[in-house]
C-alpha cells in the first residue's frame, strides 16, 4: 500500500510533453509513474485530468523570522508558497537578527521545523567582517551579498570586501546587483520629489548594470561561482549574452516580467521595489534572456511589508512585495497566451533552481525522485483579490488581475499540503541538502 496515489492525471514531464496517467508516492519519494497504477493508498486524489507538474522551486523569498514576524513568519510565508505551488523556497538572511553567523542559522532551521509546510533552505549573510563563517555556517544554499539597497552589517559596498569574499572560498554567491555609491550620489538629486515613478528613475539601470559588471568581473577573476539575483534591465542581459561563464547563474523575477513604470500611476508604492520596476523595453529585454538562456530561472522575492507601511508614500514606504503565491499562475497564465511553453516552465520554476542550486532529486517527475509536486487547473481563471492572500500582509501587486493555473492541490515530500484552498496543518517540509 502506497501513502499516495493521485489519479487520471495529466502528468508533466520535463520536455514538456504531457502523459495520463497515475502517480504513487511513498517514503518522500515518487515510487511509480504508470498509466494506471491497481493498488491501494493511504490516501487518493482523483485529478480529474488536470495538470500534475513538479512543485517549484522559490529560490529567493524574504519571511521576515525572526524580528518582523508581523509582516510574515516562516510559517505563514509557507502557506502561502504550497497555495501557490511552491514546494521549498530559499530565504534570504536580512532578518532581525542577520542571519550571518551559525547560532543564527541554527536557529532559523529550529524555528522553520516547527511550522513550515513547505521545504525550506537558507542563505548566510556576507558582511565586512565574517568571512569565516561564510566558508564553514552549515548547511547553506550560498552567500548572499547585498551590493547595494541594505543598511546595518549586511551592506558590502567596498571593493576590498568584496574582493576578499570573492577570493576565498567556494561556495555559490548570490548578489543582489545594485551600485550604493551611485545611488547615495544622485539621492540629493531627487529630495523632493513625492512620486513613487522617482524611485526607480533615483535607481536607474546603470546602478544595476555597473553592479552586475563588477560581480561578473570578480567572479571571473577567482572563477567563483555566481548567481545575480533579480535580474532588472536590458543592460545587464547585453552584458551577460556577450560575456557569461559557465558557473554564472541569473535569475528574473515576475516583478520585472510582467510590470513597468506604467503601473505606478494606479498601484503607487506597492510596486516600489530593489531593485525597481523599468520600463516595457526592460521586460521586453528580460524575456528574450528567459528564452535564448541567458536567464537561467525565475525566483520571486516574496518582500512583503504592510499596506500602512507601503502607504507612507514615496520615499518612506519600503520596498518590496508580496509574490510567492502568485508566480506559478501568473507564468501559466503567459503559457496560456503564448509567451512560453510548459517545459520552460519547468526549466524555469522547477529543476532549474535545483541544478544551480546543487539540490538534488527536485523539480522533475520521475521515479526515485522527491514527490514534490503540484495539481494545477488550467480551466478556470480567478481573479486576484487581496483578501484571498494567505501572505499575512493580505495584498497583492497583481490585485484586479484574472489568473490561470492555480493550485488545487500541492504536495511536499508525498504528504499534501495544501488541499482545495485549505492548508494540512500537520504537514512538516525538510531542510534542503545540497552536493558538493
């Protein structure tokens, strides 16, 4: 007998074409994939012919635990990944505390096997001073060094730093790309201005650019494996289809994707983000990097802040938002229209991260591998609404818009996790390992 048998589904497999068929999990592990499977299950989902995919892979989310637990926790920013087909996330380290040392780090791992739903991960934060525990903090998906948009410990602006970091080590870093003396220079520039569409003229692309520049020569220079995250520009997919190593990764973000300045004259500052939304050529940019493999995969950076915090206004609303939830729908919905397929879907959101990643066993349906996966419907379109959020701030930047392919059903390690709209409280993620 079988834990789990999802029945009559339509299974994804990672070329993107589909089969009918059954799939059995026991022990974590997806135990058989077959047209019709005849034995029994602890439990049954019948899939009615909807889309079996693997779950994705969130490699950048923002929960805020511990210290700013009342704009999100590991547990509820977990929920609100499995109701969006996501079933392990990476989070980043700009917590109160940082985290930037292994106390800090064994804490979140206690805090997160207590009440993540979803399989979780974490990066150790870079600052001037711990570059012994960037080389030994265990277990860690990689170092996470903030270019620019950070305050306190966590900021790494200096070359010298930064040189050291590169230089000693072998771990994967990940850089959030964005020149800090060029954006404190041309501060001055804009004081005064109240319109949230200052934010992203204050940070224009040539801080993300220069940035990414600078990463992509120090990662060269000592061949140190390097992610950028949230890729924003045009620029920066140039500079990286002229000159990408093969131990260089680079994400984008639906954020980036699917927004531009246009849409802070209805959403203000709840589209303020690091770095900040662009222009339709950017996002017309930044897609033809997803297609010709520039771009390697698709995180969200799930930032949520409160909506009183976000309406301080500009510049004194923080930036960031919430998207966790919403990515897988929103990336079906453009399969839908045509802009990709279903196997760059899943090269995108599933096995994707987990190769960068070194994680292994995740993000394909095959036999042996981990059963992670999600039951999605591809018929009925939903409207977003802020109040339907399982993130605890409760609002989305995509409120008003129809969706395609949200989850029925998602499941973690063989154990469903979230079941028509309802989460299975029970139910416990595992930490993430990673090969060498």
């Amino acid at each position: 007998m079988y834990n789990l048998i999802v029945r009559n589904a339509r299974i994804a497999r990672p070329d993107g074409s589909t089969f009918e068929g059954d799939v059995a999990c026991e022990d974590g592990k997806i135990a058989r994939l077959d047209h019709h499977i005849g034995a029994e299950a602890r439990e049954t989902i019948d899939a009615e012919g909807h889309l079996l995919m693997p779950g994705v892979i969130d490699p950048q989310v923002h929960f805020r635990e511990p210290g700013k637990e009342y704009k999100e926790d590991l547990g509820s920013g977990s929920r609100a990944a499995v109701r969006g087909g996501v079933t392990s996330f990476l989070e980043m380290p700009n917590t109160d505390p940082p985290t930037t040392t292994q106390a800090a780090l064994d804490e979140k791992f206690a805090r997160a096997a207590q009440k993540c739903v979803a399989n979780y991960g974490f990066f150790i934060g870079a600052t001037p001073e711990n570059l012994h525990e960037l080389n030994t903090a265990s277990p860690v998906c990689g170092i996470k060094i903030f270019m620019g948009a950070s305050t306190g410990c966590l900021l790494v602006n200096d070359p010298k730093d930064l040189e050291r970091i590169f230089s000693q080590g072998t771990r994967l870093i990940a850089v959030h790309a964005e020149d800090e003396a060029r954006i404190r220079a041309r501060r001055e520039q804009f004081a005064g201005r109240v319109d949230p569409a200052a934010h992203s003229e204050l940070r224009d692309n040539e801080c993300a650019r220069h940035a990414t520049e600078l990463a992509l020569s120090l990662s060269k220079k000592y061949q140190r494996r390097l992610h950028i995250l949230h890729l924003s520009t045009k620029e920066e997919v140039a500079l990286l289809r002229q000159d990408k190593p093969s131990w260089v990764t680079a994400e984008v973000i639906p954020n980036h994707l699917f927004l531009n300045t246009g849409d802070y004259t209805n959403l203000g500052t709840l589209v303020q983000m690091n770095p900040p939304i662009r222009t339709i050529t950017d996002n017309m940019g930044l897609w033809a990097g997803l297609h010709d493999g520039v771009i390697d995969f698709i995180a969200t950076d799930h930032a949520p802040h409160t909506l009183e915090e976000k309406a301080l206004g500009f510049p004194n609303a923080p930036s960031g938002m919430p998207g966790v939830e919403t990515s897988l729908p929103l990336m079906l919905t453009a399969t839908q229209e045509g802009r990709c397929t279903l196997a760059e879907i899943q090269k995108w959101m599933c096995y994707g991260p987990a190769e960068a990643y070194r994680i292994p066993n995740k993000g394909k349906i095959l036999e042996g591998w981990d059963a992670d996966l999600t039951l999605v419907d591809l018929h009925t379109p939903r409207v977003v609404h802020h109040d339907e959020m399982f993130t605890k701030v409760r609002w989305s930047p995509w409120v008003g818009r129809t969706l395609t392919g949200w989850p029925i059903h998602t499941i973690v390690n063989g154990e469903i996790a979230y079941d028509h709209g309802q989460i299975r409280e029970h139910t416990r993620g595992r930490p993430l390992t990673y090969l060498n």
